[in-house]
C-alpha cells in the first residue's frame, strides 16, 4: 500500500466516527493508525495512554489473530464510572474488563524489565473498555484492528486505586455482569500470563517506535474475559478481586429517538 492509499485509509476510518458508517476491511496497519492519532492530535485531542488488545487467548481466538496490538487513549474516550453513555456514540461497541495501570514515571524500551515495569506502576484501577470497529461487521484481520487504533472506543475507570504490591495480578479473578447477569469470567493471568508483563511488552514494543510510556498515563493491557456485544439499555460492571469494580451504563435510546 503505498502513502497515498494509506492517506485514503485513514482518511475513511476518521470519517467512520463522523458518519457511524463502518468501512470494509484494510490492507495496512500501523502507518494508518498513526495517520489518525496524528490529525486528531491537530484537532485538539491529548494521548492520555495506551492501550494493549488481544493479548488472551480467547480474544485470539474470538477474532482469529494470534499476537498482541496496541493503539492510543485520547481524552476524549474516557467516562466516569456509574455514567450512562448514549447509545450513538459507538459504532458496534462491545466490552471488556480490563486491570489498569496508571504510571507514576516514564516508561521506554526497548530492553524494560519487568521488575522495572513494577516499579513505575503508581496504582491500578478496576475498568471497562469499550471497544469498537469502523470495519463492517467486525470482520476484522490483525492489519484492520491494528489501523483502526487497535479497535479502542472508550474507557471507564474505577476509583478505588490500589498498589501493586497489594494484589496478585496474575491470580485476581474478574467476573463480568450484564443486567445483573454473568457474562464472562476469568483472571488476570489470561492477559500474557500478567498483565505486568503485557505492560513491559507494551513498554518494548514503543520504544522501539520512539515512543515514551509517560508518567500519570493510563496503560489498558489487555481483556481479561472475551468482549461482550453492548445494545442500547445495558448495565455491565465487573468485579476483580482485591482491586474492586466499576459500572457503566448505556441509554435505552439515542437522543431524540422514540
């Protein structure tokens, strides 16, 4: 794919967000996405973090990939817990529950350790994120997910932070709710084995693009549980154990809809 296809591309995936038209699957992948963070970044959006999807084997397989990606958090895309979020917002929204790291230094591979990673984590927080296609119909490959900011939507932050060393992020259950029903459940270890060692992955992976994990920033690293499709008038939260939990809510309808 040469520049201009590549310009095109990313040109169809900002104009996905404008039109809640969903485009067919693509051809390219990191450029892409950095075209988009790059003409948002103009418009005014900040990067408030990073985020790491599918990293456990039941997103692997719920989407067919077989390795992790990353994509950026804008400020934009974050809600407070107990919020409703209209139904419109996404395209083809679905959720996961994720363990969220918030840095209290900069992180910059390559050659991070994960004794290093520890130790730059100021807390975690239990979250949500919503993620979301501009690929019709999520018929997506690893190139698609990868250009469209690695399918990233929205996030929901808890607010019970909670020290590293306080929890076994490897072994800490999650259950996941819809409407007061079990959707999925799972632990941390699903997420690379930890998800300290996504966080170092994450790490790595930047630096060798020349990209700093900064300090107060937000890093998602990946679903505990497969991601769970959202319909107008839903309720989720998710408890994780030892860290707490989180709730969002979704409008019954769009605005000015019957």
């Amino acid at each position: 794919m040469d520049a201009a296809t590549r310009r095109r591309a990313a040109d169809a995936l900002l104009a996905a967000y404008e039109t809640g038209k969903p485009i067919d699957p693509l051809e390219d992948s990191y450029e892409i996405q950095v075209m988009q963070i790059t003409r948002r970044l103009e418009a005014g959006a900040s990067v408030k973090g990073h985020k790491v999807g599918l990293t456990s084997a039941a997103m692997q397989r719920q989407l067919g990939v077989n390795q992790p990606d990353f994509g950026h958090l804008l400020d934009d895309m974050f809600y407070l817990e107990n919020s409703t979020i209209g139904a419109d917002t996404f395209l083809q929204p679905r959720i996961e529950p994720e363990v969220a790291f918030v840095l209290k230094r900069p992180l910059r591979g390559p050659g991070v350790t994960v004794a290093e990673v520890a130790a730059a984590v100021d807390f975690v927080l239990p979250s949500l994120e919503l993620i979301d296609s501009r690929i019709r119909d999520w018929k997506i490959g690893f190139l698609d997910t990868v250009a469209d900011n690695a399918s990233s939507g929205g996030v929901v932050l808890g607010s019970t932070p909670v020290a590293v060393s306080d929890v076994d992020l490897r072994r800490s259950g999650c259950i996941l709710y819809r409407n007061g029903e079990i959707v999925g459940t799972g632990a941390g270890g699903a997420v690379l084995g930890s998800p300290i060692t996504s966080l170092a992955w994450l790490a790595n992976t930047l630096g060798t693009r020349g990209v700093t994990l900064e300090a107060g920033h937000v890093v998602l690293p990946g679903s505990i549980t497969a991601s769970v499709p959202v319909s107008p008038g839903d309720t989720f939260s998710a408890g994780f154990a030892g860290i707490g939990s989180v709730t969002v809510r979704f409008a019954s309808e769009a605005p000015g809809g019957n």
